[in-house]
C-alpha cells in the first residue's frame, strides 16, 4: 500500500509498506478520506518524532475484522479517534478522559494518510463510530476536530446568552464559530489578520468581524461597544499567536473565561500581570485538549443533523500523490481552510 511518509512540511515521501495485519481484537480500515490538520504542520511538535505516517481525521470502510470483534463487520462505512482512553484511571473517572496515560499513547497503525490502517483493540472499544449513510465520508473526517471544539466549549460552560470572541478564524476558529452559532450563543465575535478568514467568519455564523491587524482597532473598547459597556463573558483563543493571546485576556469580563484551544509557538510564556489579570476580577483561564468519547458522538451528531456546516469548509481535495501540496497549503494558512486526502484517489 502507499503512504505519505512526513520528515517535514516540505519533505514528504510516497512510500510503499505492507497492509497491517490485524489480530483477534483488531479492525483494518480501507482509508476513504483523511483531513489535514493544523497540528500536523507543526513542524516543531513532529521534529524529534520523524519520519513518521501522519493523518488522524479519517475515515473509511472496514476491510478485515478479528474473530472476537463484536458490533462490526466489513463492509461498515466509518470514523475513528486516533488517541483514546482507558475509561478506567482517576483521569477518566474525574471526566478528564483526555489527559488519560493510555489516551497519550494510543495511535493508528500507521496513519491517515495511508491507503489502509489498523485499528488497535482498544481504539476498536473506545473509538470507533459507525458513519451514518447520510454522512459523506469527507464530512466525517470533521468528526475529530469538531470533537476537540465541542470538548473546549463544553468545558468553558458556554451559554446561550454568552458573547463569545473568537480570536483566529482559521479551520479551528470557524469550528467553533459554527457550533456557537448552533447552539445560540449572544452575540459572536470573531479576529484574524486575514481577510478572507473574515469572510468566512461571517459566512459561519459571526455577528461582527474585526481584522487584528489594524492597528486602529482597540478590541476590548470595540467589544463592549457592542455589548452594553461589557467585555466577552468568553475568549475562544484558537490561535497561540503573542498578540493574539494579549488580546484575549484585555477582552474579557470579570468572571470571564478564556479557553486557550490553539498551540502556540515553541517556547511561548504567557504575557500577563498576575494583578492585573486575576486580583479582583475572578477571570478564569483554561485549556482543553482532544475530545472524549462523548465529545466524538456529539460532533457526529452535529453533522449528521447538518446544524454545522462543514460541507463549505472544505476547500481543496487531493490525492495521495499532492500530499505535498496539501501541507503547503494548510502550513501557508491563507485562502485555503481544510485540506481534504483522499488516499485511494
């Protein structure tokens, strides 16, 4: 089978391996679709890992079974969760399934972005979901994604009557912009340096875009311009960007949260005044990380019901051969959103 071997974002390798062979417990996948994601061209976060075949928004449909596999058969079209939990461990048990040992260690064998993969035993129990009919398999490779996204906001407590600024408006950002907008969020408010992500900021659900870029913005002032005299009840950082970062903490109110859901760069501190920040003014700050096995089964619901729309987010569908291509486009992070792989193309 072919797969694309990663070394960097400009050296990318088809190679040729073996199809897994799978075991009692195990599942083979034929790979119908794989999503690039922005983790993936993080070239900092790969480089003491490489070479290595990566791709962990995927699809297909189920090839070879284990004889003690039960509740699938070939022939299933589905999604499945790279990283899965134990279910078991005081991480799990306290709802925290994503920080979960087991979770930080479980993969496919070897990749999306591969012709097929195999499907460890307990990545069959813990992440595999069965892909509705209605489901193309290029939208479900959304399911990843939309998972970390519906983890995040669940985590903030989000509410219908929040107003929520979105800082980065790329494929994350739009994700979240969507799904506050399915789920009735005040007002959305969304930043990016780049115009057209603002386009699509307003197309996906947001109320008001503003380019961060323009030094003749004052965001806090604009934010509570357009909210009563307020700052955000919650900051969506889904980029790691210094100024980004600055933004977000001078945007929201007291007793505010913000999530901190996009990677930052390699070394980067947070730039804040302990006083300033968090004396008097109850502000929370969080992360999130991943999506639980709840998070997985909502998002695939989210899409199966079409209230988000992720259809529109593709912008480039490619075969395995223009892999390169895909990643020079998801690194360069400009008219392009998602970056669909399609391996047997």
């Amino acid at each position: 089978m072919r797969c694309a071997l990663y070394y960097s974002n400009k050296d990318i390798k088809i190679i040729e391996k073996n199809v897994p062979k799978i075991t009692d417990g195990e599942v083979l996948m034929r790979v119908e679709a794989s999503g690039i994601c922005g983790s993936d061209v993080i070239e900092w976060y790969r480089r003491d890992k490489v070479p290595l075949v990566l791709g962990h928004e995927v699809t297909g449909v189920i090839t070879g079974v284990g004889k003690n596999v039960k509740g699938y058969k070939v022939g299933d079209r589905i999604c499945a969760a790279h990283h899965v939990p134990c279910n078991t461990c005081k991480y799990c048990l306290s709802g925290h399934q994503t920080v979960c040992e087991t979770l930080r260690t479980t993969n496919f064998d070897p990749g999306g972005f591969s012709e097929f993969l195999r499907l460890p035993e307990i990545n069959v129990k813990n992440g595999v979901y069965l892909l509705p009919d209605s489901v193309s398999f290029e939208k479900g490779t959304f399911v990843e994604p939309l998972a970390c996204v519906v983890r995040g906001q669940r985590l903030a407590g989000v509410k219908p009557a929040d107003t929520v600024v979105v800082i980065g408006s790329g494929l994350a950002g739009l994700l979240h912009i969507n799904l506050l907008r399915a789920t009735g969020a005040s007002r959305i408010i969304a930043t990016d340096i780049n115009g057209k992500r603002l386009e699509y900021a307003k197309k996906f659900g947001a109320d008001y875009v503003f380019n961060a870029g323009d030094k003749n913005i004052d965001l806090p002032e604009a934010v509570k311009e357009i909210n009563d005299g307020f700052l955000a009840d919650i900051v969506i950082l889904s980029t790691g960007a210094d100024n980004a970062i600055v933004q977000g903490l001078k945007s929201v109110r007291r007793g505010g949260t913000v999530l901190f859901f996009g990677a930052a760069d390699e070394g980067a501190k947070l730039p804040l005044s302990i006083n300033e920040i968090f004396w008097r003014t109850e502000v929370t700050l969080l992360s999130s990380y991943a999506g639980s096995i709840l998070d997985h089964r909502a998002a695939l619901e989210l899409i199966r019901s079409k209230r988000i729309n992720v259809k529109d987010m593709i912008t480039n569908r490619l075969p395995l051969k223009d892999i390169a291509r895909g990643f020079e486009l998801t690194a360069k992070a400009q008219d392009s959103l998602k970056v669909i792989i399609n391996p047997n193309d």
